[in-house]
C-alpha cells in the first residue's frame, strides 16, 4: 500500500509555504559568515548566468511590448547586462552591511539575579508581493537571507520568466554554498489565486510586505490574513514657508518633483504661504515649466501664472489626493503654516513632508505637528530612501506605525525574543 505524504494533499502555494518555513529554521541560528558566503555565490553566480538571465527577461520585454504596454513600464522591466551586474554588485553591498540578528536590544541584570536580554531573531517567513521590476527579485531575496528569514516571493506576471530566471540562479548558488535552497522561492502559478492563497497562508508566512502601486497595497491590506507592513504611496508635499530662501525652495522643489518623477519619494503637491507667493510662485512655475511639470493648481496659484511659461489646469478634488508618478504637481496656496499642516494631514498618505524656511520656531512648529514617516527641513523628499539614509539598502518603505515606519533596513526585517538567565531561580 501507498502511503501519502501529507503533502499530496496540499496546493503548490503551501507546499511552498511549508519547505520555507522548514528552511527558515534551519537559516536563523546560522551565523554571518555563511550567510555572506551564500549571498556571495548568489553576487558570482548572476555575473557567470548573465546570458540565462537576459535571454528570459527577453521574452518578457517582448510580451509586454505586443501588448503595448509604455515604455516607462518596459524600462523598468527590462534588465541589459549592465544592469544584471549591477544587481550583483547590490547583492555584494548586502554582504558589507552588519549582520543585526544576535544583537542585544536590552539588556540586564534583574535584583534578583536573573539575567534579562532583549535579542534581534528572523521574522521567519517573509512574503513580497510586488509589481514588473525584477530586481526586486534578488533585493529581496538578499536582504531576506542576510537576515536570515526565507521568502515567497510573488512578482507580477510580467516578469514571470525573468524572475523564475533569477530565482533558479539563487536557488541554485544558495544551495551550493550549503544553505537550504527552500529559503527562496518564487510563489507557483501566476493566477490571482495564487496571490490569494498566499495571502491566506496565516501561520505559516509570518508577515507579507507589498511593493508597488497603491491597488495593490490596499488588495493586500484588506484581503491579508497574514500581517501585513504597509510599504507607502507617496503623496509627499513640500510646504514654502513665509520665511524660505527663494533660491533654496526653488531648488529642493525641482528635485523633489522632477529628479524621477515614477518613485514613491516624489513630491506630488506645492504649498506656499500668501506672504511669499507672488515673490515665490513665478519663479517655481517657470522652472517647473522647464522641466516639463504640469501644475494643476488652485484659484490663487492660478493668479501667478498669468506671465510665466508653465503649463497650468485647474485643479479638483482629486488631485490633492493623486499620487501623479508623473511630470504633473497639485499646488495651493495657503494662509498660515498652520493652515499647511491642516491640508497636509487631509491629503497625505503618510510618506514624506518637507518644510522650506529660515525660521527655526517654523521648523520646529512643522516638525512636531506633521505625523509622516519622514519630515524634512530644508532638504528634498528624495532623500526618504534605505541607501540614502545609510542603512546600505531597503526592503521598502513603512507608512505604518507598528514594528517598522519609514525605510526598512535590515533591523526592521527582525523581531525580538527575550532571553532570561538564571541559577535555579523560581518565582515566590
């Protein structure tokens, strides 16, 4: 007689779901030096497997292309061998950063003599689901091993062929170098269903992380029995104070707005104070006008306009709301600093907010009031990012309050366990 394993019974998706949680406890108590050498082989392995890799990521352009997607979206799917080596050389920054699992948290030494820590462990399971960009791909699946969880990775249909490329050249190089190939692995199917299914694998992927547009993100935060970091839209603003360097806000509105325009860290509304408008404004919508922004504006922006070369409709509810990810800008102008904040926390998505002034006590004032992840003085909303924040690299970026906010680095991919210590203590 036959006997089934229980696993006959099982779809695809958990079973995938079970190898990696059985993978990610064979990953945490490793220690850094063979999770490096692993991600090492993964760094070596995408240069030698260069070929493989863009011959599948081919098919996936060329799909794409028959179905007229825009080329915008193609750039992103695309992947040349610059950009494979690239990639690599990502994975090899991973490998320099600090490892954080075994890190004390806290710690001490208790009246009665018990020793107390606080240590950082793997979350465990991590799945991403996420939209056509494969580099995601290796990204994630670095950062996951570096800090030791196993990942169900769930990119979009229109990169199917490039991340099951990309997943097999991990897999392969992972389990070369002696881990469990199992910690990475692409979700089976490319159905909706398997999406759900994932989704629903509470108990076994121990927390999902989204990555892409805001349908998606909201899908995931409303299906999702598995707990779920909301990684941000951005509808980022950037507030010109009464007080603000004309020269300075001019600058840090161009590059916010316009340095790329597809990335959640753009800013997407224009607020500037009445007493600095018409000072202000016609120089901000010429240079806008020159780097190709439309501004969809209110009455008073509207006003300002009259003389200068920028492209100007007018704005409707809407737009306060839209994260354009695009040449496009809402903009106001509002009567107080507090009057800023009052839209600000209206409209915003919780991302990035930047406040352009000389003022220290209206720094400070907008600081303390407005609640995003990042509030910038004086500086781009560009700068909202992993890398740029030092942490080496980032999973994404938390518009949520619990466990992770803001750039997630390798630390916000741990939770914590409580070692306590003692010498036969028992409790009176």
């Amino acid at each position: 007689m036959t006997t089934l394993s229980p696993y006959d019974s099982m779809s695809p998706v958990t079973r995938a779901a079970y190898r990696a949680k059985a993978a990610a406890a064979d990953l945490a108590p490793l220690p850094r030096a063979a999770k490096d050498d692993a991600l090492l082989a993964v760094a070596d392995a995408l240069e030698v497997r260069t070929s493989e890799i863009v011959e599948a990521n081919a098919q996936d352009v060329a799909k794409a292309r028959a179905a007229g997607t825009s080329e915008a979206i193609i750039d992103r799917l695309t992947l040349t061998p610059e950009r494979v080596r690239a990639i690599a050389s990502d994975v090899r920054d991973v490998v320099a950063l600090p490892d954080p699992v075994g890190e004390v948290v806290r710690g001490s030494t208790l009246p009665n003599g018990i020793d107390l820590r606080q240590v950082r462990v793997p979350l465990g399971v991590v799945g991403i689901i996420y939209e056509g960009r494969p580099n995601v791909t290796v990204d994630a699946a670095a950062l996951c091993l570096k800090s030791g969880n196993a990942v169900l990775l769930r990119g979009s249909s229109s990169a199917y062929q490039s991340n099951t490329a990309l997943v097999r050249v991990v897999r392969d190089a992972v389990g070369g170098a002696g881990l469990p190939a199992d910690a990475v692995q692409l979700v089976p199917g490319e159905s909706r269903d398997s999406v759900r299914e994932l989704m629903r694998a509470r108990g076994l992927v121990d927390v999902l992380i989204p990555r892409g547009g805001a349908s998606l993100i909201n899908t995931v935060v409303q299906e999702s029995t598995v707990p779920v970091i909301e990684t941000g839209t951005g509808n980022c603003h950037v507030y010109v104070d009464a007080q603000a360097d004309l020269d300075m806000a001019v600058d840090i509105l161009i590059n916010s707005k316009a340095q790329r325009v597809s990335v959640c860290n753009a800013a997407e509304t224009l607020l500037v104070h009445q007493d600095i408008a018409a000072a202000f404004l016609p120089r901000a919508l010429d240079a806008l006008a020159e780097a190709g922004v439309t501004v969809h504006a209110d009455e008073r922006v509207m006003a300002h306009a009259e003389d200068t070369k920028a492209t100007v409709v007018e704005a409707t509810p809407e737009d306060w709301e839209t994260e354009y990810l695009s040449h496009d800008i809402a903009a106001a102008v509002v009567d107080s600093l507090d009057k800023a904040v009052e839209h600000i926390r209206l409209w915003t998505s919780g991302h990035t907010e930047a406040i352009v002034t000389t003022s220290q006590q209206a720094a400070r004032r907008f600081t303390q009031l407005v609640d995003s992840t990042t509030v910038a003085v004086n500086t781009s909303t560009r700068f909202t990012d992993g890398g740029q924040f030092g942490f080496g690299a980032e999973i994404g970026i938390s518009t949520q309050k619990l466990h992770a906010r803001g750039p997630m680095g390798l630390p916000e991919l741990t939770s914590t366990k409580y070692i306590v210590t003692g010498d036969g203590h028992v409790r009176r």
